[in-house]
C-alpha cells in the first residue's frame, strides 16, 4: 500500500484527522484514522490481522511524521478507538499490542468480542450453522461457508483490559461517540467537530453489510435503519464523512437517503418473490444470482436480515408450518401475506 495515499483533513477546530490506508485482506483497502491536536494523539482502527496490514499501518504512521511532522507513534498513543467488532478493524491489534501504550476502547456491545474472542467465534459460528441449516443451504456448501467464516480468526489473540464506550460519550473531550448498531452490534461513528467518521456505518458506494439478529444480536435490518435516522439528525453539522472503505462522503444527507432507498427496493424484491414459497437461499439466489467464494455467505446472510425484517413485521408467514412443528431445525419457507 503506497504511504502516498495518506491524506490530512483539518477540522473546524483544528484537530489534524489523518487517513492511513491499510491493505486489510488480499487487495482490499481499509482505512485507519490518526486524530491529532494538542490535547491528544488518538488512532482509530488497526486494521487486521495479516502481517500486510500491520506494515501499513506502521509504514502510514511514519509518513505521518516525515511528511507532516507530527511527533507520533503507536507508543505515544493517548488512546485507540475500535470502531467496531470486525477483524478488519480491530485484528492489527494482534500484532500490534505490545507497541501501543495508550488504552483501548470500544463500545460495551463488542466488548467481548475483543476480550474473548474464542467465545465469540463459537458461538456464533454454531448460531450461523443454524441459520445456514434453516435458510435451506445444503450440507456440503454449509461446510465450506463455516470453515470461510472461520479463516483467520484463529490469528487473533485477546485483549486483556478494554475501557468500555457509551453513546454520547464525549471521549476527551472533543470526540463525540454515537452508537450505530446495525453492521455489527457495537459499532460506532465518532464526530470530531464538522467530520464524521462514519466506520462501516455510511460507505459512499457499498450498502455495509447486515446479517440476521438470529446469529447476533444488534446486526438485524430494523437496528441498521434506526441507526441510519440516527446519523441523518447530524448531517446539518457535518462537512464531511470519512468512512472505514471507499472515498469521503460530501452530502451526507444525500447518501443515507440512497441507502434506505436501496433497502426499500430490497424489501419490496424478497415480498415479490416470496408470492410463492420461498428459502432464504432460494431468495438469495433469486435476488443476488450466483456468487462466488465468501460472496455466497454475505448474500445470504443479507438476504436472511430481510426476510428476518419482513417476518417480525407481519409481511411474511412460514408456508411449512406442519414440518416446522415437528423438526427440530426445520428448513424455512416463506411466503408473501
């Protein structure tokens, strides 16, 4: 990843934010952020856990101080924030512990992802088996889309101590702390005066991923656009967002509405499919066509937080009720009300 790409952006207020891209798995790009005034050196995201990212990071943070000249490194840290629960952004911690002297801090909702995180990869691996069994994927491609789940995790070691974030934290005083739920149950968007860092929350071409609450709760489709509605009430105070991928975000406004328009045209899809009984992998397969490799589980892990919406919400009735009452993991099938 060329250190050239690393960008400075000044607030109102004048804390320096700088973007460090880091190459967070094999030719995909994340972006860390290092929050600097004369208060506090604060970095944002590690990125993952592969040696690549690390280096990237680190090789980021020197062109920090050649080329910008800020004094800063990760043992004169005051702090790091995790946005959220997601290896991409919080695995470099692995490889980077022992070099960050500042505390760690994420919201208490992926507190234990960080410090226990065996307990969370099982859990919710066995969660997903269920999931995956129930939306009608077949055994053998069930397998291999836990064992892509599972890839790398066994890289990660825990955190010992995490201070834990709260909504509406105001964290040293000058970066403010607003729980996003939806992507994953702990992330967060930190504003810093007239930017936002939006994390994983608002991307400006992606619609971030969802999954069922049935696998983990706070991840479901209602929560995200809940959080969406939430972002909106500060789009009048904010000149631009910076997201965990992709480029700055200029109307802010604009791109949650593009969002939620995205979702609608989702929902209204899988209610037109499902006039006659559908799977979630039937539903999947209908909506997003054929994918390939890890795009198999994000589509119908995407596909399962939609239908999990239309179903709490009365659209949707199951259409085997007879075989549901006497299997003990019964594949679903839905159907239009």
């Amino acid at each position: 990843m060329s250190t050239s790409q690393v960008e400075r952006f000044v607030t109102t207020n004048g804390t320096h934010i700088y973007r460090l891209p880091v190459e967070v798995f094999p030719n995909f790009v994340g972006y860390a952020y290092l929050l600097v005034n004369d208060a506090c050196r604060l970095l944002v995201d590690t990125g993952s856990v592969f040696p690549q990212s690390a280096e990237d990071l680190l090789a980021a943070l020197d062109t920090v101080r050649e080329r910008f000249g800020e004094p800063v490194s990760l043992d004169t840290l005051d702090g790091v924030v995790i946005s959220h629960g997601h290896i991409d952004h919080f695995g470099g911690l692995t490889p980077l512990r022992e070099r960050i002297r500042g505390p760690i801090f994420v919201h208490e909702l992926d507190r234990r992802v960080l410090t226990n995180f065996k307990e969370r990869v099982v859990v919710v691996s066995k969660a997903l088996e269920r999931f995956l069994e129930q939306a009608g994927v077949k055994p053998a491609l069930r397998a291999k889309l836990r064992d892509m789940y599972l890839f790398a995790k066994t890289l990660v070691t825990p955190v010992e101590h995490v201070d834990v974030l709260q909504d509406g934290q105001r964290l040293f005083g000058f970066v403010e702390v607003i729980h996003t739920p939806g992507h994953c149950p702990g992330q967060v968007c930190l504003k810093v005066d007239d930017i936002l860092l939006s994390s994983d929350h608002v991307l400006p071409r992606t619609t971030p991923h969802l999954a069922p609450e049935r696998i983990t709760a706070y991840t479901g489709l209602g929560h995200y656009l809940e959080s969406l509605d939430k972002i909106v009430t500060l789009a009048g105070d904010v000149r631009l967002t910076l997201g965990g991928h992709e480029e700055p975000i200029e109307d802010l406004e604009a791109r949650v509405r593009a969002i939620r328009r995205s979702h609608e045209r989702k929902l209204e899809r899988f209610l037109e499919l499902c006039r006659e009984p559908r799977t979630v992998a039937e539903l999947s397969m209908d909506h997003y066509g054929r994918r390939e490799g890890y795009d198999i589980l994000l589509a119908i892990e995407e596909a399962g937080a939609h239908v999990e919406y239309l179903y709490e919400r009365g659209y949707l009735a199951i259409a085997n009720l007879d075989e549901v009452e006497h299997a003990s993991n019964p594949v679903l099938r839905y159907r239009r009300l």
